[in-house]
C-alpha cells in the first residue's frame, strides 16, 4: 500500500469515527428528548420543548447519514483518480 493510499485511509477512518461520535451524541439526546416527552405527565411545557429538541435530534442523525454517504463518495472519487 502506497504512502498516498495509507494517508487517505487514515484521514478517512478519523472522519467517519468522528461521524460515529456525532451519531451517538445525537443519538443520546434523541433518547433524552424522548424521555422528556413520556414523563411530561400533562405538562404541555415539556411536551412542546421534547417534541421541539426531537425534531432537531432526527435532523441531525439525518445530517451524519448524508455526511457519511458523501465522504465515502468523495473518498471513491479520490480513489479512483489516485489509482
């Protein structure tokens, strides 16, 4: 494996384990976010701030799903051009 190809696979593993670590964090905070919702117990303050923070938690685990596809896109491209 060439010097060239080791760099880009390096670089590549620290951006999709930084994606990994982006996906977890949102994950954990649509969980939250989901608990908040199911102990509001009638307190539509809760309620609305749960449903509220949700929406930004799946907008965001759907933004590190795209941003995983178009790495490993541009990776392919890279690839391609190198070889």
């Amino acid at each position: 494996m060439s010097a060239q190809n080791q760099t880009l696979q390096l670089v590549k593993n620290i951006i999709n384990y930084v994606l990994g670590f982006m996906a977890l964090i949102a994950l954990v905070y649509l969980i939250y976010n989901g608990f908040l919702i199911l102990t509001a117990g009638g307190d539509d303050a809760q309620y609305k701030k749960g449903i509220g923070s949700l929406k930004y938690a799946a907008i965001a685990i759907a933004g590190v799903g795209a941003s995983r596809l178009i790495v490993s896109l541009i990776f392919r491209v890279i690839h391609l051009i190198v070889i």
